[in-house]
C-alpha cells in the first residue's frame, strides 16, 4: 500500500484491491492535487475545500454517508461525528471513515471537531494508521489532538490540515502537535509504503510532504 499526501485533508491510498481519495481539495485551500484516478472517493463533509470531486479522474464511488460499504474489495466504515464541540450546532456533521485494504486499517477523521464519544472510538480504535487534524481553527488542535491520539491507539499518525508554505487559510502549524508527541525531530518524507507485515508495533509518528500533481 502507498499513501501519499495531497494536501489539507486530501490522500491518495493505493493498494492492490482499490484506490481511495479522501477529501478531494480545490486550489483556493492552497493545493493543487493534480488528476488522480480513484475507485472510491470519501467526503468527511459538505464543505467546498473537502469536496473537489472534479480533481478526481475515472468514475469513483463517493461515499459521503454513514455506513457500511465494500467496493472494489475495498471495506469502509462511515462513522458520524461532528465538525465541531457543539454537537454540529457551528459547523455541522463530520464523518470519519475507517478503510480497511490489504490486511490495514485506516482511520481519516476528516474535519473533527471534538473528542470521540466512547460509542463513536469504539469504531475508531486499534487503526494501522490515524490521519488527524492538527490545525485548529475549524477542526482540532494540536494539543486537543495530542490528546486524543492515546484514546485512539493507533500504530502510525499522520497529521493533516494544517498550515503549510501554501496553504491559504487560519490554520496552525503541525509544530504543536509534533511538540505535544515528542516528535519535533520528525523529518518529512513524500510517501508511505506500508504492508501487513511493516507495521510498527509501537506508535510512530509520520510526517507526509505536500507533493501535489499526484495522477
């Protein structure tokens, strides 16, 4: 499996059984995600900076409802949470998604906005890889973040929207998070390469370059 950073919430997941993008991001956010073809593609929620669906090529299935599903020998689970700590009152609902392929359990949480309840972990919990919000601003932070991360119990943690050299937008850095994980000496690589068998049996944090033009 390969996963690879788009930008903001955006990843490319290629395994053998499917390819899967999440949160497809327009140019306004920063990011220029180029053309990747996708089997599936996933919408945590409504907003326009998750949904660019025109970036992407071939004819995916997009997902962007709580459930159950199996495409392309791909399973994903949608769970609903919120986009902020007032039950969506702010922002509305989120959905964090569970993608399992090739024996590796994914976990993206989208634009959260909140610890998980213990009913909404539950599903959430023992991933191979947490893709979480760092940023702040619409979403969590990095210290509320840091927080979580442990509840969770996840192998590898990726951090996402964020603020980078071109985003646009009132975003945080990834510095507080890397500093609240004891990572601060982490370096950028431009992807991951993941099987069954090199998942880390401690938790690791990966920090993912931007890379952009992805087809």
């Amino acid at each position: 499996m390969e996963i690879v950073w788009l930008g903001h919430s955006s990843f490319r997941i290629r395994a053998r059984e499917a390819t899967v993008i999440t949160d497809p991001c327009p140019p306004s956010t920063g990011y220029t995600i180029g053309k990747p073809t996708a089997d599936v593609v996933s919408l945590s929620h409504a907003h326009d900076d998750h949904t660019y669906l025109k970036a992407v090529a071939g004819k995916p299935i997009v997902i962007d409802s709580p459930g159950e599903y199996e495409i392309s020998g791909a399973f994903l689970t949608a769970i609903p949470t919120y986009h902020d700590g007032e039950k969506g009152g702010e922002l509305g609902k989120n959905l964090v998604f569970v993608i399992e392929m090739e024996g590796i359990k994914i976990c993206h949480l989208g634009d959260l906005g909140h610890a998980p309840t213990a009913d909404q972990a539950e599903g959430m919990t023992g991933a191979d890889v947490l893709m979480i919000p760092v940023g702040g601003d619409s979403t969590i932070d990095g210290a509320k973040a840091a927080e979580i991360v442990p509840t969770l119990d996840a192998r590898i943690i990726i951090p996402m929207h964020y603020k980078t050299p071109v985003t646009k937008g009132d975003l945080e850095s990834a510095d507080r998070f890397l500093k609240e994980m004891q990572s601060t000496a982490v370096q950028a690589q431009p992807k991951l390469s993941l099987s069954y068998n090199t998942v880390p049996s401690d938790t690791q944090v990966i920090l993912l370059d931007y890379r952009g033009k992805n087809g």
